[in-house]
C-alpha cells in the first residue's frame, strides 16, 4: 500500500474542515487547540483515517498528537 | 384549602420560540392569531428553521435539531432578557432546565443505520452527546456559562411545562435566582411518525381541530419554546422588562391507563386547582385558559370536564383556546411553547383562536374561541391571570398559572 503524504494531508485537512474550522487555517503548523479540534473530533478522525488507510489510532496515539503536521505524519508512517 | 407559605416570587423576563409558524416569540403569537397555520400535508414542521442560519458548523454538527431549535430559542428569550454581554447575576445562581419527550431521535435513528451498514466501529462518537436528552439543556448552559442547577426533564408532552415548573421551584425554594428553561422536540421522522400512527393517535384527516366534533387525532409537530424566569426582586432592581410572573404550578397524576386520561378529569382538574392555590387565586380570577386541545377525542373530553370540575361556573364565562390548532402538537415542547404563546397572550391582550373548529360538539359546552382572535378582558382592573394546560401519555397533568404585569 503507498500513500502519499500528499494524500493524507488533503484527506485530513478536509475531514477537519467538515468539523468546523475555516479550510484556510488548517496548516501543518496549526494546532488542534487553536483550531478548536477537541478529543471527540479526533475519534471522528481516526474513524475516517481507518476507514481510509486501515491505520487505526488509538486514544494513546491521539493524545500525543499537538498539530495537524503530528497527524499527518504519524498517519503516513503507520500506513507505510 | 390553606394558603401557601410566604415564597420568593418569579416573574418571565424573556421568551423565545421557534415553532411551526417561524422563528420568535412574536412570529408564533401574532400569526396564530392572524389564523395562519403551520401544518401542511398533515405535519407541522418548523420549515423556516435552518440551524445554518443561526449556528456555526461546528455548533450546528454538535447538537440534534431539538438542541439546535432549544439554542436559538434560548438565544432569543436571553436577548429579550437584555441577558447578552453579560448575565446580571452570580453564573452559579442561575438554573437551566429543558424538557424534551425524546431528546435526539434523527440523530438515533441516522446512527443506528450506520451501526448496520458500515458496523459498530463507525458509529460516532458524536452520538450520545447529541441524542441524550439532556443535550439541550448542556448546549445552552455552555454556551452562556450557566452554572447553577441544570438537567433535563422528562414527561411526554408535559415535559415543557414540567421543565417550568422545576425552575419555578428552584427559585422560590432559593437555589437560584434565575433560570433558563423550556422545551424542545424534533421527532418528525418516519419512525417517530410511524410509531404515533401504529397507535392511531394522529389525525387521518391531517387536520388538528381541537373540539371540533370531526377531530380524528393530533397533527404531530416540531419545535422549541425558552422562558427566561428571574426572583421579581432581583429582576426590578436590575431594571428588567418583566412580561409576566409565573405564579402558579400544579401537577398530579391519573395513574389510570398509559396512554389514555382518566376520563372524569379528576387527577387533571385537581392540577388545575393546585396551579390556582399555588398563585394564590380563585377560580373567578382566571380570564383564559390555554388549553393542551390536542384534537383527539379523549383528550379534548376529559379536558372540558377538567376545567368544569375545577372552575365550577366560570368556566363557561372565559375563553379557552388552543395554540394546537395553528402548529399542531410539538410534543415534549409543547408546554414550554405554549407558555410562551400564553404570555404573549398577556402582554398583546389578543387572544389566539382555537383553528379549524367549525363544528361543535354538543358535549363540549365551553368557549373554545373558534374563528377569529380576540381581546382579552380582565375583570376589575386586576392583572390578567391565564392558565396553561398540559396534559401527557403516562397520565401526567401540569398547570401552569400566569400572571400578567400590571399595566
């Protein structure tokens, strides 16, 4: 299975996008405090990255995870 | 009977709706009493409301449309409150209390489909928080930093009133000195509509005509109904435009048949007795009744013998009508949106009509206000004084007593 970051990266941002957040905000940069992305959102998240990529995130994996970036990353090297 | 005890006396400071025939407070009022109807092919839906308009996505995917309708209800009777900015009191000495029959059936029901189609893994963790049936009451607590008592209340369709009359409590007994309450429901799905038809109790015609002797049923409806109550004291000494006082509660029980009421109207006529010794008034004080008028035989039956057995002659000499008529049965809203349209009754003077009712039925003898609006007249240059009816599946009566301010 390849993914590219490319690819999650675009599914993340647009999954977090249908959570509330302005699309131009949601940078690699950005935390999910500022985007006012809290733990429920991240379940809803990880259900669609599992859906995805078949990577399942547990609430351990999430609680470490500060920036959009954080989860791109760990998403690419867990489907990797 | 003895009177009540020396209590802190509660008075409404704001009212909000959004209802079948709009949004607002005013809108309901001022359209049902222009005989408009908010029921079309046998439903009364809230087609104006779109959370959209009022809700950021965030807000808006966080809440089932009960708790959307709530929100912008709550939004409305704060405003009117002149609450926005900042509340006027200790947030820990403010109440919320929100009744709903149900809570979250749209959000239930759409997960449960995805529960079957996709598995248990995809079912969102968005569900509890947007079907309990205290969601309505959390939303608006967080999004104005209530922090006094707050819960829901259940009831079926005296869930609404019941709500006010907790708030009411809570404030003359001194665990708060202001509260956000009312009602909301939104179980217009096919399921919840499903489920009234299987029993029979909604109208086959799709026409809600309370006391009319065709009346087949209810027509079920939508919506949300927000009072904000404040210690009278307190709300004059901030300098509040007080819309009314909430002066009487009474509630009691047919313990009869879950679905159907005791048909002597004895359990519901004491509630209306009780609501009228709790406000300190005599049955001759009371110049209109906002009756639950659901347009179902039993119901319309048993209420006309209730209000006779507790008013005894005067019930023949003051107007009874039902907001029904105009936007159906919003279920477990329906008290707290019927309070609202009962205060709007006190402060406009107009009397809503009772919609639809052109045939009477001999055996209900009373003044059901067919055809048109009318004025409210008030005996002696006292203050108004309306009741407002409910009554429920489960055998639960709820009365509310309303006085209007002194002009």
């Amino acid at each position: 299975m390849s993914v590219t970051t490319e690819q999650v990266e675009t599914r993340v941002v647009e999954t977090l996008a249908s959570f509330g957040p302005d699309q131009s905000q949601i940078t690699r940069d950005a935390t999910f405090e500022e985007l006012d992305i809290d733990s429920l959102d991240l379940v809803e998240l990880a259900q669609v990255v599992e859906d995805e990529y078949g990577v399942v995130l547990k609430g351990e994996d999430m609680k470490e995870l500060k920036t959009v970036g954080d989860a791109i990353d760990l998403i690419v090297a867990r489907a990797g | 009977m003895t009177q009540p005890p020396h209590r802190r006396r509660v008075v409404v400071t704001g009212v909000g709706a959004v209802t079948p025939l709009g949004l607002g407070a005013a809108t309901l009022h001022d359209r049902w009493a222009a005989g408009e109807l908010g029921i079309s092919d046998g439903l009364a839906a809230c087609q104006e409301f779109e959370a959209s308009e009022h809700l950021s996505v965030k807000e808006a995917r966080r809440l089932d449309r009960f708790s959307q309708m709530a929100v912008v209800a709550a939004d409305e009777a704060i405003a009117q409150a002149g609450w926005v900015g900042e509340i006027p009191y200790d947030p820990l000495r403010v109440g919320c209390v929100i009744a709903t029959g149900i809570g979250g059936q749209q959000t239930i029901e759409s997960q449960i489909l995805v529960m079957k189609e996709r598995g248990a893994k995809a079912v969102s963790p968005l569900g509890i928080p947007l079907y309990m049936p205290n969601a309505a009451t959390a939303a608006i607590t967080i999004r104005h930093s209530l922090r006094g008592q707050s819960y829901g209340v259940v009831s079926a369709c005296t869930s609404g009133a019941h709500a006010l009359g907790s708030a009411l409590r809570m404030i003359q007994y001194g665990d708060a000195d202001a509260v956000v309450c009312g009602g909301a429901e939104a179980s217009l799905t096919d399921f919840g509509i499903a489920c009234f038809t299987s029993m029979q109790a909604l109208s086959q015609a799709g026409v809600s005509r309370p006391f009319d002797l065709r009346r087949d049923g209810f027509v079920m409806g939508e919506g949300a109904g927000i009072l904000v109550l404040e210690e009278e004291e307190a709300a004059r000494a901030r300098g509040a435009e007080i819309l009314g006082e909430l002066a009487g509660f009474g509630s009691t029980t047919d313990a009869h048949h879950i679905t159907a009421p005791e048909p002597s109207g004895g359990p519901a006529s004491r509630a209306i007795e009780l609501a009228l010794r709790d406000a300190g008034a005599a049955p001759e004080q009371v110049d209109y009744v906002n009756a639950h008028g659901t347009s179902t035989q039993l119901n319309d039956a048993a209420e006309t013998a209730a209000i006779k057995r507790a008013l005894g002659e005067h019930a023949r000499r003051i107007p009874i009508s039902s907001t029904k008529s105009a936007i159906g049965h919003t279920l477990g809203a329906a008290g707290a949106v019927e309070a609202v349209a009962t205060l709007r009754t006190l402060v406009t003077g107009v009397i809503g009509p009772t919609l639809g009712l052109e045939v009477p039925d001999p055996e209900l003898d009373l003044d059901y206000v067919p055809g048109e609006a009318r004025p409210l007249v008030t005996g002696n240059g006292r203050p108004p004084l309306a009741l407002s009816n409910s009554f429920a599946f489960g055998g639960h009566n709820v009365v509310l007593a309303f006085r209007g301010a002194a002009r």
